[in-house]
C-alpha cells in the first residue's frame, strides 16, 4: 500500500501478488458492486481509478484524486 500527496493530490496504489481476477469479468457481474463502488466514490472526486488484474497474477489498483477537490 502506497499513500502520496503531492502538489498535484493524492495517489493511492495498492498492490498484492494473490490469485488475481479479470477485471472486465468481475465488472460484468453483480459480484462487481465493490469495484463498482470504489469508481463511484472516485468520480465524485473527480479522479480516477485503474484496476490492473489477471487470474494467478495478482492485482494493482492506482487511485488518484486531484489537488482541487481536497480545498
């Protein structure tokens, strides 16, 4: 787990090497609300947000907030 601010905001990057999953699928699926969830709550703040997974590979997540809606 990493946790930035800068200039320019807020990063947020966790990161494990467990099972992975495929993303696209996962986002398909009812059982997706929780990434479904995270964007929501990420748009609203107006970032973004990336989800980087594949089964047996672990998975990435890097959020970011821009500086203009921590004020």
């Amino acid at each position: 787990i990493s946790l930035i601010k800068d200039k320019d905001g807020i990063s947020v990057t966790i990161e494990d090497n467990g099972k992975g999953f495929d993303v696209h699928q996962k986002m398909q699926k009812a059982g997706g609300m929780g990434l479904k969830n995270i964007i929501a709550r990420v748009e609203y703040l107006k970032g973004s947000v990336e989800f980087d997974s594949q089964p047996g590979k672990g998975t990435l997540v890097a959020i970011h907030i821009p500086e203009n809606r921590m004020n």
